[in-house]
C-alpha cells in the first residue's frame, strides 16, 4: 500500500502535469488569435478573447516571444520566425507532387469548379490540398480545415464508420450506409446541401499503394451548377483523374494509416 508520502508526491506530480497541459493550451489559444484578418494582436485584445489575467497573459505572450513563435511590434505581437519554420516543414510535408497538383489545376480550370483532396482523421475528413474555381461564385476550403465525416460526397467516398457523430442520431448510421453502398456501387459519392445548404459536391476515392481507400478527391461548388448532366460529367472527370493518382501510387503522412 503506498505511502502517505507517496501519495502526496504522486498528487502533486499530477497536479503539475495538469497545470503544464493548461499552460500549453493558453499558449496555443493565443497563437490561435492569429489569422489573415488579424495578423496583429496586443495583449488587451488577448485579454478580452481569452478572459485570462493580463499578468498571465504576459507571461504566457513573453515566453512565446522567447521561442520566436511570436514577435513584438509597436502596434502589438505577430507570428514569429519560429513559426515560419514550423511552417515550411509542414507545408513540406503536406504538399502533394508537383503532377498531383498540375492535375488538379487542370481539372479545376477544365471544370469550372473547386477541386478538393481530404484525407479521414479520426471522426473528421482534412483539407490537404484545393484548387479555387476560376468562377466567382464558388466553394472554397481552406487546407488544414477539418470538416465533419456525417455528411458531404468526400464523407462517403471516405469512411463508413461515423455516423453515429453526426447531429442527427442514430437514424443517420442506416443512411450513412446506404449512401456508403451508393458510392461504391456507382464509383464516386454526391451530395446536395447536407453540410451546408446550397452546396454540392461529388467525390471519387483515391486508392493507396495497398490498394486501400487513403483519400477523396472532389469537385464542389452551388448546387444550381451541379445538374444531374454536370453530375455525371464531374464524376467522369473525377475518376479518370484519381486513376492517373491510383496509377502514381497516392502516398501522404496524414492518409498513411488509412
């Protein structure tokens, strides 16, 4: 039986370590203030956004200065160099092949619409690669951007085991499946306003070097565009390009275990 000064040492252990993750997660809530739109930020801002106190808001913002992940200025704190180098590892890492990426440009200016790759992660499909539509009106995510596995045509081109995250209870896992023995009857998935209204998508899966299902290639955009006769030529376009990736052998760090 374990010492009441073992016990203490062992509490108090936890508490640190508690302590330390709560640490780790206010600085990268601060980090998160940062964006396009926000590129500049001054601790009273941080203050307001968080509701930490302005003394552990400083220490925090000091600290990450210290690591270069942020850097000083008379109108307030900016990404540091730190993260410019975080940044071109993981772009480095997330990049597709140059042809990879030549075919989705093509495709993107042949179709008029926005090309997508999504990798599954966990209970979420991942943004890894776009190419914009040339039309002003048009469906653009952002890479990184983690979007839900319950609904959409690169859902079910992807994976067919998380229906039971979706919104809308335990009604969705039987249509989840049923869309999952659409999709991979016909060879490619559609969806029609089921994440957002007014958006459609139809997806086709890329197949990696075992021959398994390791991502979804798309082609989105408003649904006025995505007629049936569009629909069938997309789809078309899709699997004719995901064969030439399936032929290269699709390989990426965050589609590896799927």
């Amino acid at each position: 039986m374990p010492s009441a000064t073992s016990r203490k040492a062992t509490a108090g252990e936890e508490t640190s370590d508690s302590q330390g993750v709560r640490s780790i997660q206010r600085a990268l809530d601060i980090l998160s203030l940062l964006s396009e739109d926000r590129p500049l930020i001054a601790v009273r801002d941080i203050v307001a956004a968080t509701g930490l106190a302005k003394t552990t808001v400083i220490r925090i913002v000091q600290t990450l200065e210290q690591s270069g992940l942020l850097w000083a200025t008379n109108s307030g704190y900016m990404a540091g160099p730190g993260l410019w180098r975080w940044a071109h590892l993981a772009r480095r890492s997330w990049e597709l092949p140059p042809e990879t990426q030549r075919m989705m440009r093509e495709l993107a200016a042949r179709e008029r619409e926005t090309v997508n790759v999504y990798v599954a992660r966990d209970i979420v499909r991942v943004c890894i690669a776009q190419q914009e539509s040339p039309q002003p009106l048009r469906h653009v995510v952002h890479v990184g951007d983690e979007l839900p596995l319950w609904a959409g045509a690169s859902a079910k081109a992807l994976l067919e085991r998380v229906a039971r995250s979706s919104p809308y209870g335990e009604e969705h896992v039987r249509r989840m499946r049923e869309w999952i023995d659409e999709a991979a009857q016909q060879g490619y998935a559609v969806s029609h306003g089921e994440r957002e209204e007014g958006l459609s998508a139809v997806a086709v899966p890329i197949l990696g070097r075992s021959g398994t299902v390791v991502a979804a290639l798309t082609l989105s955009g408003p649904t006025v565009r995505f007629t049936d006769e569009r629909v069938a030529v997309f789809a078309q376009a899709l699997l004719a390009a995901a064969a030439q990736m399936n032929e290269r052998g699709f390989d990426h760090p965050l589609g590896s275990s799927y």
